[in-house]
C-alpha cells in the first residue's frame, strides 16, 4: 500500500469530443476509512459512455463538475473492513471511480460472482454490459429462434454481449461495426451471420439483401440516423430496444426519432432501456450466464490499457468509437 492516493479529476468540461486535456491525474492523501467503512484498492476500472453524459450534467446519476473525481464501476481489492463484512484481500465490485483507493457503505460493496475465470468480467460480460445486454434482447425484446437481430457497436461491451445471448437463442444476428477489423471478428468470434461496415458500406442497401423480410428486433445502442434507417428496415411487428445514443453523446442537441407514422406502419413496439432498473435481477442474470460462459459459448473481448495515466485517453478512444471490446483500466 502506497501512503497516498491517486486519481483523475475532470479538468475542463468537454464540448464535442472529449480530450485527455479535459482530464488530470493528481495525488491526494490516502483516504481513512471511518468506523463501519470499507476501505478497497482499485484493481480494474470500467469506462462506459454513461461518463460523457456525466461530465454534460445530464445522466440519470447526476453529473460530474470540474475539479470533482471521476466516478466508474471498480473491481478493487479490500485493504480494511471495519464492518465486519469483508475480509482484507477479497475481491469485490463497488463504485470506486477513477482512483487507486475508495472507502465505501458495506451495502455499496458487492462480492464478486463464484467461479469468474477472470475479475475484470464482473465489470463486462458478467457485469453491467453483459446485464444491459440480457436486459434488452432477452427479457425486454425476447429474442427467439426465427428472430432476425440487427446489433450496431457489435464488437463493443453491450453489443457483443447481446450478439452471442441473440445467437444462443437461436437468432439471426446482423452486427454493425466500424472498420473491416471489427467486422472480421464480429463473424470470426462472435459467429454473427453477417457484419455491415458503417464506415465502408451503405447499410440500408445491405439491409436490403441480407434481411429482405425485414428485421424483428433492433437494439439501438447509437441513436442518430441510424434508429430511423433501422425503422424503415423493420418487420411488421418489430421491436425496437433504445439503449443508448452513442452518435449523438459529444453534441449538445439530440436528434429527432423516427416519425411516428412509420412506426404505426410497421406495428412496432419500441420500449426503453434503463439497466439500473434490472439491478434486483443481476443474480438471476449471472446464473443464466456462468454456465455459458463456463462451456466456452460466450466469451468477452477486452480493450485493456494499464495504469490510472491511460484512463483519458482510453475514454477518449472509446467516445471516438476507436475501442475494440469493453474498455477496462487495469490500474
Ligand atoms: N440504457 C442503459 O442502461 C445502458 C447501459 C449500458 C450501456 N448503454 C449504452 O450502450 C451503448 C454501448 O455501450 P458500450 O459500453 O458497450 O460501448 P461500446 O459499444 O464498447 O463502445 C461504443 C461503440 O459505439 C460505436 N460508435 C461510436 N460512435 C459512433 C457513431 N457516431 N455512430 C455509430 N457508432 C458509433 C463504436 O463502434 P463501431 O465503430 O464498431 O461502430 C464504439 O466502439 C452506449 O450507447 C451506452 O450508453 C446503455
């Protein structure tokens, strides 16, 4: 244990895509914990796009001002418990943010799932990602065998994830990814039918052949243009999972959605996603998963930088679309 603490502040609020400028890494004081609190060493550190919408003001867990330390899932290592509740070395999940040390409220602290081949998947497939992923395809949009899935972000956290919960059920799965690489993989890997390159092909004329009777579900995970372009895609009866807004998170005004004629047209059913609101059936979640994961069904492709240092600039990569796989810091 070191005798002080280190840790990333948001330096400047970002307007369009972020910099690692917008960010500073800074020593403080170790933290005590008080009588009751857990004291816990960060180990891995997810970065998610929630974050670009935190340092706006304006997620749904409140924002992140300059000079304030960046907030993040960890998977940390307890130092010390004076609660009782844990013991010193265990492995456990909490809200530790950008930082080496975090003391927390013991109901702040989850252990970490029995069995995990690696602790870095309490934070991807087996963690928020992979439950927003089950979320949306299986309980919200209940993909079926005979079900024609459209994935854009398919190599990313939530998109990979939802590609292989889609396939084991017996879905078509179409991805959407940037870049030949990605799209490779996405077939290779993930074993979609096929994967469309935003940045190469033109996706609706893609669309068209690939899914001629339209698609049943789409998981929107980018808003922008492509929300409405997949719409006029849909099957009659298609549903629409939104989930998140990755092409409209850098700019200060939203996009308007699909007109609601289509959507008539298409008797779609279009319903929104918030994760946070799943938290009571993550258990329910991981049992479903462990075993997949543990026959070598699924598996989680991590875009891994080491050190506190390279937090910025992986969340820089990540707003920009340049990760591969879920983004974690291995501090
Ligand atoms: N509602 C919820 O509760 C909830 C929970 C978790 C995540 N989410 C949302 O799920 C989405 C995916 O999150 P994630 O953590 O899994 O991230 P991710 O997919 O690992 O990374 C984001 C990916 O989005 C794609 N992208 C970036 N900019 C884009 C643009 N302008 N147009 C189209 N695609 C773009 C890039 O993939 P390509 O370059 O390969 O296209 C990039 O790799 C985000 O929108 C996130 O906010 C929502």
């Amino acid at each position: 244990m070191t005798d002080h603490n280190e840790r990333v502040v948001l330096a400047a609020t970002p307007e369009g895509e972020p910099q690692p400028g917008h960010f500073c890494l800074e020593q403080t004081p170790l933290p005590e914990a008080a009588l009751g609190e857990v004291l816990c060493r960060t180990r891995y550190l997810s970065l998610d796009p929630y974050m670009r919408s935190q340092i706006s003001g304006r997620h749904i867990s409140g924002g992140v001002s300059p000079g304030e330390v960046m907030r993040g899932e960890t998977v940390a290592e307890v130092v010390a418990d004076t609660s009782g509740h844990f013991s010193a070395g265990q492995l456990v999940r909490c809200m530790g943010g950008w930082q080496r040390y975090s003391r927390h409220a013991p109901a702040d602290v989850s252990p970490l799932p029995e069995g995990l081949s690696a602790p870095s998947l309490a934070l991807s497939l087996l963690g928020m990602t992979g439950l927003t992923a089950w979320a949306g395809m299986v309980w919200q949009a209940q993909v079926e065998a005979g079900d024609t899935v459209l994935i854009p972000a398919v190599t990313g956290g939530v998109g990979s994830a939802a590609a292989q919960f889609c396939r084991e059920r017996g879905a078509r799965v179409i991805g959407i990814a940037g870049g030949a690489d990605k799209c490779h993989w996405a077939e290779s890997e993930l074993r979609v039918e096929a994967c469309i390159d935003r940045h190469q092909e033109d996706i609706g004329d893609r669309l068209k052949t690939l899914a001629p009777q339209g698609i049943d579900v789409y998981f929107d995970l980018i808003g922008g243009p492509l929300l409405q372009l997949a719409c006029e895609h849909l099957a009659n009866y298609g549903r629409v999972v939104l989930c998140g807004l990755m092409a409209e998170y850098n700019s200060a005004t939203r996009q308007a959605g699909p007109p609601p004629g289509l959507l008539i047209m298409k008797r779609a059913v279009v319903s929104g996603l918030v994760v946070y609101d799943y938290e009571a059936r993550r258990e329910e979640f991981v049992q479903a998963c462990l075993p997949l994961l543990d026959a070598g069904r699924i598996s989680q492709r991590e875009d891994v930088s080491e050190g506190l240092a390279t937090a910025p600039e992986a969340f820089c990569r990540l707003m920009s679309g340049d990760n591969f796989g879920k983004v974690i810091i291995k501090v």
